[in-house]
C-alpha cells in the first residue's frame, strides 16, 4: 500500500508554508473570557478552563465531548455560570470555580444544533449584580421569526427563568443596582462579516426596567456589542473605525472614547468583572485591559491539553462517500470518500485505499478502460490536478496535470485509454492525453460549467453541451483529429447530457419537448412538469431510423432488423466472439479500429424520438441495445415528492421502459456496460444490466477505513476553503483584499486549532474579512451529542409563588388540522385550561423550585398532567395529551394570527394582513394559505419583517404585481369574476425591518421597484450576494460562498452592505411593545386605509343588460 510521506504543501505555491504542526509556546485560541480578581476563565478545545489573571499554566474545569462555553464568575468568584451541551442541547449550568460537578439550571429545549453563525442558544452573559439570578439570552419565546431572541434570568437555586421586559435582545448587563441594563435589541455576534453596516448592525441602549426608558449609547453606522456596565460609564466593542476595539462612553450615550487600538486583530466577546478590568480575544490570545492605566497586557496562557481531538486515528469513511463507480468489467466498485480513494471487492477479496492521505482531498475517480489504473481530482499539490493511480496500490500517485489553480471536475477516460477529459469550475473543458500529459483547453462555457461530457465509443470525439444566451444548453461535438468542435443542435431547445450509441450510430441526448403544461390549483396558471424526452441524433446519413415501422407482414420483419434491431443484436454478438477469442484487456483495442464517422451536414435535423414516455429525467446512459435513465417525481416546495427516484431501462429490441431500481441515490454503468452500480436505500447494489435484474450483489463498505490525522486534515480544509473562495467569489477582485495575505495571517492559528469547532472558527474570521454576507462555514466531524426530546405542550408555565406550585400561564391555539401547527392541550378530548395548578406530570409531583421543562425531558410518549384549579390534591384529574418537541411554529403562528385578527378589527374587515416568515418552503407555505382567501380585500399589510430570505421572491411579486384588466359576469352570480382570475386588486404596503434578509432584502427592493405602496418600518439586513453549493469538505463540512449578486436593470450593485431604506421608518419601540403595540404595524395599516381612501379600488357591479333588439 501506497502512503504518502511527501509533506503536502497545501496553499504552497500561494503562501510557501507547511502543514499544521503541534504549536509550541503560549496557547492561542482561548475564548469567550471572563475575569474575576486574579483568575480568568476561558473556553479551549470546547472544555472550560482556569487560570491565573497573570498567565501560566491553566487547569481544566470541564471535560466532555459537548462544547461548554460562555464561563462567566459570580460577582463573588465562587461559582461560574456557562452554556453547556451535557445532556445534548445547550442549557445554562453552574460549577464550583474551583472545579466540581456541574448543576443544570434550564430545561427548555435550546434551538438547534445551530450553524456558527446563529450563535448558541441559552447563551450565559452574567449574573445579577447580587448573584441570584444568571443572566443569560435564548430564543424559546421568538415568535416574528428564528432571528429574535430575548434576555432571561434564572435562579440560581433553580427553576423557572423570568423573561426580561424587553421584547428582543443580545448581549446585556445589569448596571450596579440592577435598576437597568445596558444591552442591544439585535443579535448577530457570530456572524462572519466585518466592517459590517446594514439595518442589522447593533447599537447599544440603557434600559430601564420600571419605566421601559431607552437611551442610546453611542450609535455608529457599524456595530457595538459585548455592553459592560463598569461604575458610572459603559464599556463596549466597535468596528467603527474598520476593527473592532475597546471604547468607553458615559451614560449620556454622548461622550465617547477610544481605549484600544488594534489594526490587525479584532478586539472579541470583551468581559468585565464590573470593576476594573476587562478580559477580551485578539489574535487568538487573551488580553487584559486594566481601567485606571488604560494599559493592556497580553497574558502568557499554557493550555495542558490532552489533545484527544487531535489524536491520530483510525476511523470508517462508510458514511462519507462522495463517488462511486465500477471497474470495467464490473468486478470491483471504486468509491470516493472521506477524501480517500478506494476499491472494493463484489464478493471476495481486499478493500484497497489507495492514496491514504488527511492531507489531500480526492474526488471524481474513474477506472480505466484497460483496468490498470484510475484517474482522479486530488489537491495534493496545493491546487487541485488530476493524478493517475495504479488500481493494486502498489505505486504512488502521479500527476497528469500541473499549473492549473481552479476546482477541477471528474475525469472522463476515452475507450482507448489514450485520453482523459475534464473540467474545471470557469466551464472550460480540457483533454490531456495520458502518454505525454498535453492538455488542450477544447471549450470554454461563458455560462457556468460543463459536467456531461461523454467520449465516442473510439475516443474519437467528445460531446457535451454548453450553456446559450436564452439559459437553453446545445450539444457540441469535439475532434480529437482535428481539434475543432462543431455544433449539433439546430433547434431553440435545450439539449444536454449526450450518450454515445456503442456502435457508433447514434447520440442521445435529454431535451424538454414535451410542453403540456400541470395545471395549477390554485389559479389559473401552469408549471411545467415531465417535460423531459429522450432522443436520438443518426450520426450519418446512411443510417437508417432507429425505430422503423414494425409489420407482421410475411418477410418484412427481417428487412426491419436490418435497419434497427439487428444491428443491436449483431453488436451483441460481436461482443460475445470477441469474449471467446481475446483477452478482456485486448477489448478496447479492438474496438478503437471501428472508427465511428459523422457527417455533420444536416446533423441537426437528423433526429429521432426514442419512445419514452417524457418525465422528468436527469441522467443518460446507452449499453449494447439498452438506455438507463433516472425517473424523478413532480418535486414539491416544502414537502416530500409522491415518490423516491427510480432508474429506469429501455429496451431497444421490446421498445418498452421498465423499471430497474427503486429509490435511487445514485448509479454508475461498468464502462463495458455489462453491470450497474447502485446507490439504494444507502446501500450499494450491483445488478446486471439488463432490464428486470435480479439477485443484486450488495457491496460491503466495511472496508473504507482512513487514517484521520486530524491537524493535517484541518490544514487541507483551511487551504481548500481559501481556494474556493479564491475561485467562486462573484468579483474576481475580492473586493480589493489581499486574499493571499489574508490567508496567511489566519493561517497562523491553524497550529492551535484544538477542536473541528476552533476551525470553524478561524475559517470563519478569515472569510468574514471580504465584508460581504452570505459567507459562512458550518459542520465538519465533530462529536454533537444527541439532543434530548421534551414532551412540550405548546403552553407557558408560570410560578404560583404564595403555593410554591406552577400553573398554565398560556396555551398557544394552534391550527390542529396542520401538523405544524398542532397544539397539544387543545386537541379533541384534552380538557386543559389556563390557570389550571400543574401539580404532577406523570405521576412525579412538581414543585418550585423544581422546573417542569426537567419533568417533561425525555418524554415522547403521551404525557399524562396532574390538574386541577386549585393547588390542592381534592378534586385533581388526570389530562394526557400527546406532546410536541418544538413550540416554535405555535408561537409564530399565535403573533401572526394575533396582527390579523387586529386588522381586520381595525379596518372592519377590509383590508388583509400576510406575514412571510422566509422566502423558502415556510414562506411560501404561508404565502399560499393566507394571500388567496383575502384576494379581494380592499387593502392588504404584507409583512416581510425577519424573513429569513430564500429565492420566492419572484413568484410574490409576479403575483402582486399583475394588474386588473377586466371583469366577466355570468348568469349565476351578480359578483364579477376578474382578468386575471386571482388579481389582487387592492392597496398595498410592505413591512420590513433589521432583520428582513437576503431574499427577504430582494422583495420590499422589488416592491418598491413595482411601485406596489410604501414600505413601512426599519432599513433591512443588506445581504443579497447569494450562495450555492461548492460540494463537501473533506469531512463533511460546508462552506457558502457568495457567487451571485443582485443587480439593478442597469447593472449597478444595489443593496449589499446597505439594506432597503424604508419609505417610512417607524422603530418598534421597546415600551410601545411591552403596552401590547406595534407601531409599524399600525402604521401600515393607516397607509393602506390612507389609500384606500384616496383612491378607492372597488369592483364594478353587474352593468345593465344589454338590448341587441333592432
């Protein structure tokens, strides 16, 4: 076996340096401080850790697979509060500062696992300044949409956690009497975009917790956060000057001052002990800033470690598997996975890794014809080259490829071995032909990139299809003769993924040519669906038809088989010879002497339909009389299709398609085409090729087994990362940054990476550099506990203080006809009601300060209540009720349904009122559900307040924008119809605010743009660059890069950075809130009575019957 010992020199020819190594020194990576008298606590490597406020050597306080986080001291350093994932989910503990066994102070469910950039829930600020209560931010009570949250405080004796006044917010802190805090509304302290300066960039304000007084704090366009309330002034973090740094302001908001002057590293999670220091991150490094000097010291720290996340290891990839093929017999299976790559036995023999490196990421490997070696993507160099590989391991990898520097697409082998075809990520296609590692750039697709492309059966030509102006794709064909590349298809329409007839007489290809349109049921509108045929190209002029006429006349079938069937069967045959006569290895030689000729001339329009019912087809591939092809299901937004992907024969000689296999996830034809590969149910199949196959060999992946060297694989993911973003930005300029430089100064943290989680991190702040949205990092192999299931109720419990006992504060009412929204107490035959004293859940008596959310963990099964409506035993009954682990969709839809049932009083039942919580398959849930019932209001409030943005935009506004033509009346009905049928005909305005994103930006834009009504509220996010797969990291972990920005009809960039500036900014003001209002909502709803007023928008009435008498 082959094992690389060449050190990779990932980002090498870019940056010169060498992978991660074991870092000496002090330790970097210490976040999340706090600091109380001479002692900081920290987070490293996901455990909590001690150690002296001068430096040396800290000692470890937590020790567990989960992440402990957010270490905050007592006010008098005997305890420390944080945010831990002991038993799954994060919940808010306490420890002894000298070390002990942690207590667990919430229950509720947190939100999640969340990506980096939504932060953690329950996430521990502080204390209150007489240490009684953890203060502490979750979002168990957002209800206008998952960007909210809210500041709590729970005992620390235990139970309940009380819910500050103000309606949302971030980060907090008591000032010394606990008569206010100082704190943001917003939340976005993990997002990974600097200088950052939309409608979401926090400020910071004093609130008072009697009167609901706000004061401002030192506003600027960009951001304040991690507020710390020290004596007679506020302490905070800014990037106002393009980094964040330490600043001071007095309690006026007004006198502001600069106390940190970091150019480099961002001053990060700042933390004070409210009295005279502040510990902060900068550089990985803890730093700590004394008041009364204003002198900052940068402590020494050394971290014991144990360094069990970085421990080499021997690990399955089973699960990990990006590719697969067959051996050109089909004797073995090749797999992609875990970057490694592999080959499997059918049945019998060894599982071979063949290149065996965490420093590399290999994909896209395909066996060649003469089964010697395998061609495959690697990054071995530092740049992703194609690299060939002997199949028995015995030699190390070679490179066929060098000099290029953009991500690389799978390699296509031509039957004779000769030639290897690939693409890259700009939509160029190459050929290199294998003795002398020439390489030929053959197209370059101005569209996007080219994955189809298919050899002839000679390798005398590559077809494929390229991208046109009208966003329809055209077959090309290429010469390997001449060089030149020729366009075949003649017609308008789409035509894409070529399959090579194996005698050389005919292409297939897919093409949508079937234009009955789906019926929609909702209006009077079309979607195109099973519009996918297959067809067939006749290379030459003297072929003849594919599929001529059959007869039962006497003598005429034998001169059909000579024009289609029996050139199928005399292939066959022919194979069949060869089988006896020759060596399989001799195959491709043999065939490579039947040249396959074209005569381009009218080639266009020599085309034929194979008769195949259209479908929605996704992938082709042509056997000896055979075609294989994926069937998929009308796909649905935001529920499952009616049916899994099936794979799909056709029979030439039959003419019929049958079906192959069922629930595919994948399949790969042996290139002899012989067997079939497929990916079924999660398990791999191997079935002869031929149509009702049966007795399927399952291939074992047992064997796939890596050598996981952990700090070498983080290296390879940091420097892969680099590229990507260095190679699908959407300006090639990265708007102006050195990213080489850049890569270099975060590249440094890499030896200190402690946890997949520190990764994240760094990766994250080094994207974030290129100050634009939409750039983010997620996953990778990382243990993530499994989160415990809560038996919820979809209702709120409060504390009875005078009987120690808790009652049902609330019970959400849900919609139970919608499985979303199902609300457990108020299903049929569940007699629960507000007030009632819960005295028992399932038999075990609750009491305060016990917490009932402890009682209901782990409950999935019926919960059996204890009620009664007095706190007493006498007269108690028994309620069960089936739970629900998620109460968020009921809070949503309590405030939704509360704003409508307020509109409709308000107007008199006149005018509508829509929220869109997002513009995926939630929004355009709702968007359906509530916009077509109040189609004929007079008026309508559309909400687009904390959408979190998808790509629907485009079907709402089509629909709000189209205008009323004209009217029809029947006999049966005095009420006109309208053209077209479900014409909004009313008054419109929009509802936005900081929180309003991505496409949720793009929509109040175009509804300005449409010049549909105002919009009303607060300057959205600003984050309209958007995202699409660049395919998995090497273990499993995502990036996004922005690759698509949104522009004006000029072509000018709008919006990014900035938000949608309101027409009419109203601020949702903290008190009016608390009061029960919500000013932008009332606002909306004056405008649109404002207009309707103005310019009423009725109707007409039956107009008088016409006389056509003389």
């Amino acid at each position: 076996m082959f094992r690389s010992l060449a050190p990779v020199l990932v980002l090498a020819l870019a940056l010169g340096t060498s992978p991660a190594t074991a870092a000496e020194g002090p330790t970097q990576l210490l976040r999340f401080p706090d600091v109380h008298g001479e002692q900081v606590v920290f987070t490293y490597g996901g455990d909590l850790w001690r150690a002296s406020a001068t430096g040396g050597t800290a000692v470890r306080l937590t020790a567990h697979p989960g992440l402990e986080l957010f270490g905050r001291f007592s006010p008098d350093g005997r305890w420390i509060a944080f945010t831990g994932q002991y038993d799954g989910d994060e919940q808010v503990y306490v420890v002894p500062a000298e070390g002990g066994e942690p207590r667990q102070l919430t229950f509720y469910p947190a939100h999640g696992p969340l990506s980096p950039r939504w932060g953690y829930d329950n996430q521990v600020y502080g204390w209150t300044p007489d240490g009684l209560r953890i203060l502490f931010r979750a979002g168990r009570d957002a209800d206008g949409g998952r960007t909210e949250s809210a500041l709590y405080a729970v005992p620390f004796e235990g139970g309940l956690a009380e819910k500050l006044p103000m309606p949302t917010a971030g980060a907090g802190d008591y000032s010394p009497d606990a008569r206010r805090l100082v704190y943001s509304p917003l939340f976005r302290d993990f997002r990974t975009w600097k200088r950052y300066q939309g409608g979401w960039a926090q400020d910071l304000y004093l609130f008072d917790l009697a009167s609901h007084a706000l004061t401002p704090i030192a506003p600027s366009l960009r951001t304040e956060r991690d507020p710390m309330w020290i004596g007679d002034a506020i302490y905070f973090v800014s990037d106002r000057d393009g980094t964040l740094n330490l600043y001071r302001s007095d309690l006026g908001g007004t006198q502001v001052e600069q106390l940190t002057f970091s150019k480099s590293w961002d001053v990060r999670w700042a933390s004070s002990d409210n009295r005279g220091r502040i510990v902060y991150e900068s550089g990985g490094a803890l730093e700590l800033f004394d008041i009364a000097s204003g002198a900052t010291t940068r402590l020494a720290i050394h971290v014991p470690d144990d360094g069990l996340n970085r421990r080499p290891a021997r690990i399955s990839a089973a699960k990990q598997i990006e590719d697969f093929e067959l051996a050109p017999k089909g004797e073995r299976a090749l797999f992609v996975a875990r970057g490694d790559v592999f080959t499997a036995p059918i049945e019998k023999g060894p599982t071979r890794n063949l290149t065996h490196s965490s420093r590399a990421h290999d994909r896209h490997a395909r066996w060649s014809p003469d089964g010697k070696r395998i061609a495959f993507v690697s990054d071995l160099s530092g740049e992703d080259q194609v690299y060939l590989v002997a199949q028995d391991g015995k030699s190390a990898p070679e490179a066929l490829t060098s000099g290029l520097a953009a991500m690389l697409y799978a390699p296509a082998w031509a039957p004779d071995g000769a030639r290897i075809a690939f693409s890259d990520k700009d939509g160029k296609v190459y050929v290199v032909s294998v003795a002398d590692k020439k390489r030929l750039e053959i197209a370059d697709d101005e569209y996007g990139r080219v994955l189809d492309y298919s050899w002839s059966p000679d390798g005398a030509w590559l077809a494929f299809s390229l991208a046109e102006e009208n966003g329809n794709n055209a077959l090309w064909i290429w010469s390997a003769a001449d060089g030149q590349k020729r366009k075949v298809t003649a017609t308008p329409f789409s035509e894409y993924f070529p399959a090579w007839d194996p005698q050389g007489d005919y292409l297939f290809f897919l093409s949508e040519r079937e234009f009955a349109p789906q019926f929609s049921q909702i209006e009077w509108n079309y979607a195109g669906n099973r519009m996918t045929g297959v067809f067939a190209y006749a290379l030459r002029k003297d072929v003849a038809h594919p599929f001529p006429p059959e007869s039962d006349e006497v003598g005429a079938g034998e001169d059909e088989k000579k024009d289609g069937e029996k050139a199928a069967e005399e292939s066959g045959k022919d194979g069949d010879r060869k089988g006896k006569k020759e060596s399989a290895g001799d195959d491709a030689k043999k065939e490579a002497k039947k040249p396959v000729r074209i005569d381009f001339e009218g080639l266009g329009a020599r085309v034929a339909a194979v008769p195949v019912a259209a479908d929605n087809i996704s992938a082709l591939a042509a056997t000896k009389g055979l075609l294989f092809y994926t069937s998929e299901a009308m796909a649905y937004y935001g529920r499952e299709a009616e049916r899994k992907p099936k794979l799909r024969v056709f029979d030439f000689k039959k003419r019929e398609a049958t079906d192959f296999a069922d629930d595919v996830q994948g399949w790969a034809i042996s290139p002899d085409g012989s067997m079939v590969l497929v990916r079924q149910n999660g398990a791999f199949k191997r079935f002869e090729a031929k149509p009702k196959a049966s007795d399927p060999k399952t291939v074992s992946t047992a064997g796939l087994e890596v050598d996981r060297v952990p700090a070498e694989e983080w290296a390879e993911i940091f420097d892969e990362v680099w590229r990507r973003y260095r190679d699908f930005f959407y300006v090639r300029n990265l708007h102006g940054y050195d990213w080489k430089a850049i890569g270099e100064r975060y590249r440094t943290l890499l030896p200190y990476v402690a946890h997949r989680s520190d990764l994240n991190y760094v990766i994250g702040e080094m994207i974030a550099e290129l100050n634009v949205g939409h750039a983010y990092v997620e996953g990778g192999d990382f243990e993530i506990p499994a989160r415990p299931k809560v038996g919820l109720p979809g209702a709120r419990f409060a504390l009875d203080p005078g009987s120690g006992r808790y009652r049902i504060a609330k019970i959400f009412a849900g919609h139970n006809h919608e499985s979303r929204y199902r609300s457990p107490l108020t299903e049929v035959g569940v007699d629960a009601r507000e007030g009632d004293f819960v005295l028992a859940i399932d038999g075990v008596e609750l009491k305060a300060p016990d917490n009932p959310y402890r009682l209901l963990r782990h409950k999935t099964d019926p919960v059996t209540l204890t009620l009664n409506s007095t706190p007493t035993e006498a007269g108690a009954r028994q309620v069960t009720y089936r739970p629900i682990d998620d109460e968020s969709s009921l809070l949503y839809l309590d405030w939704v349904d509360g704003n409508r049932r307020w509109v409709a009083e308000k107007s008199g039942g006149r005018v509508g009122y829509l929220h869109i919580p997002d513009m995926g398959a939630p929004g355009a849930y709702e968007w359906v559900k509530w916009f077509y019932p109040q189609i004929r209001k007079e008026g309508m409030v559309v909400d687009v307040r904390s959408n979190g943005g998808g790509n629907i935009s485009q079907w709402i506004i089509e629909r709000l924008d189209s205008r009323l033509l004209g009217t029809r009346f029947g006999y049966s009905s005095d009420h006109p119809q309208t053209y077209p049928y479900t014409v909004f005909h009313g008054h419109l305005v929009c509802l936005l605010n900081q929180t309003s994103a991505s496409d949720g930006d793009i929509f109040p834009a175009r509804f300005k743009k449409s010049g549909l009504g105002p919009l009303i509220g607060k300057r959205s996010w600003g984050g309209v660059v958007g995202i699409s797969g660049t395919g998995p990291l090497i273990d499993g972990g995502t990036i996004y890069v922005p690759q698509q920005a949104t522009n004006d009809v000029d072509g000018s960039y709008i919006i990014e950075g900035h938000g949608v500036d309101p027409d009419i900014e109203v601020d949702n003001d903290p008190a009016a809130v608390i009061a029960g209002r919500d000013p932008q909502l009332e606002r909306g709803l004056e405008e649109v009575m404002k207009a309707m007023e103005r310019e009423p928008r009725k109707l007409p009435t039956r107009p008088a019957d016409p006389v056509k008498t003389p």
